[in-house]
C-alpha cells in the first residue's frame, strides 16, 4: 500500500542533497544551492493556460490544464522553449499558489493538469497534488517530461501522476551527451519508461476518447540523426510493448544553439519524416500520432 505522505518526506529529503534526476548534483537546495537545473527550493512557473495542442486524447474538447515550469535538468540545443528550460523565465510560485493554480484549472473545465518539465519540482508537485485532491482535485494528473528521469523519484510518484507523456530522445548516449549535455540518457531514459509503464500500463481512454490513465511516448524525429529514431522505436516495440501509444513529432525547427550543429541547422526532409513512419510499421507500432510536416 503506497503511503503518500511518507513518500512526499523522502522526496524532499532527496532534494536536500539533491539526488532528484540521474545528475544527482549532491546540493542542498533548501539552502538556496542550485544544481545543474538551475534551481534551488523556489518554485517557478512560466505559464498556466487551457492548452489545446496536446494529442488528441490529452487536450480532448476542453484543453488540457496546462503548468510550465522554468528550467530544465537538460540542455538541449535545439530547446524551442530555451527561455523558459533554460532562461529561467517565470515567476515565484509559492506551494500553496501552485494547489490554487490546480484547483482553478480544474474550474475552468480541463480533462486533466498537465505538469510540463516537472521533473526538478517533483517534490513540490507531489506535495501540491496531494493536498489539491484533499481539496477536490479530481482530474487526471499528467506528467509531460524529458525521459531523464531518475527512477527512484518515480517510485515516489506512483499514484500522484495518471498520466506520463515522456520523451524518448535518443538511442546513443554520444548524441545524448553532444545535444543535450548529459551521459547517460539512453539508461536513465529506458529504465524510467519501464517504471511509468509499471505504474500506469498502457494509454487508457473513457467513453469520450479522453485519457484518464497511461503512458504516451513522445519521440521528436531530428534531421540527420534517423538512425536515433529507429533505434529508439525499436526499443519501444521490443522492450515495452507494441501496443504503446507512440507519438511520432515533425515539428522540429532551428532554436537555440542548434544552428551550431551543421545537421541540425536545417529542417526535417519529408524523406527523413517518411523513413520514420516507415519504422513504426516496421516495428509494429500502430498506436499513436503523426504530424504534418
């Protein structure tokens, strides 16, 4: 039986000498020490907003309950949204301010609160969730994040979060490290989809088509890098199930600091999206979305 207050305690206890994410920076940062997320115990929120662009069982016909976060624990370089992962922009949220903002987006009609770049706040939304469905918090609660995500704070989450919207971003931990500034990506990111899989099986949907428990995986398909999408759609059909709902992204354009990367610097090819279409049906995986390109 998951005890939710105590799992809450060991959460913040991990941010004390922060072992949140797989960097695991070691500071304090309830003693104003930030880690390699750039933050240290304030929360910080970019924007909140009913969000209709989500997929289609996410944003439904309400929107979607949507909260940014600031910062990252990555440091992708081709980040569309760098001023807020990266930046820092957003403004002071304290926790009490973050169960009103759920409880107001709840008012307005959503399907679900949807949690975008969670992962350093996992504490803090943990917290926040609890006492929201104290107050009335009966929507699903969704967690959008970058894959990077440390397995032992999952285990803490189970039963907070409903809904995962994961990333899987690469396959090879070398295009991990050049592009997003991190090792070992390829290992953090498989064994925490195993994990959100555990906790919340597959895509499920009520009788309007709107998710109310489940994993969506993301997968953003970079130029020049097709054989990072094959092998990371390889490993969904092979190590969780061919049944995954798969979200296939074409809209990747030139931000940040990608322009420095030759094959980053240009847009997706209808050849490069088409050969990824190709390997889903490679390998199976026939739930899920595609985009225009």
């Amino acid at each position: 039986m998951i005890n939710t207050e105590q799992n809450i305690d060991k959460l913040y206890k991990m941010t004390e000498k922060c072992e949140i994410c797989p960097r695991k920076c070691g500071v304090n940062r309830f003693k104003g020490q930030k880690g390699l997320c750039r933050t240290a115990d304030k929360i910080f929120i970019a924007s909140r907003n009913v969000h209709t662009g989500e997929e289609p069982p996410i944003s439904g016909t309400k929107g979607s309950g949507t909260i940014f976060f600031s910062n990252c624990t990555l440091n992708c370089v081709f980040c569309q949204n760098y001023p807020i992962s990266r930046l820092g922009n957003g403004k002071e949220v304290s926790a009490d301010g973050l169960v009103d903002i759920i409880l107001k987006l709840q008012d307005k009609g959503v399907h679900n609160i949807n949690f975008v770049t969670p992962t350093h706040y996992s504490a803090q939304i943990a917290e926040a969730v609890y006492k929201a469905r104290l107050k009335g918090l009966e929507i699903p609660v969704l967690s959008n994040n970058s894959g990077y995500e440390n397995v032992e704070t999952l285990r803490l989450l189970e039963g907070l979060i409903d809904i995962y919207l994961p990333d899987i971003k690469y396959s090879d931990n070398g295009i991990a490290f050049k592009y997003s500034g991190v090792k070992d990506y390829v290992e953090a990111n498989r064994e925490a989809l195993k994990e959100m899989r555990r906790q919340t099986g597959d895509l499920k949907v009520n009788d309007d088509a709107i998710a109310v428990k489940g994993i969506i995986i993301r997968h953003l398909v970079l130029p020049g890098n097709i054989e990072n999408t094959k092998n990371a759609l390889k490993f969904i059909a092979e190590d969780l199930s061919k049944e995954t709902f798969v979200s296939l992204m074409a809209q990747y354009h030139t931000a940040h600091k990608s322009e420095s990367f030759p094959e980053l610097s240009r847009s997706l090819t209808f050849d490069e999206y088409n050969q990824a279409l190709c390997y889903l049906e490679e390998f199976g995986l026939e739930n899920g979305w595609q985009q225009e390109l």
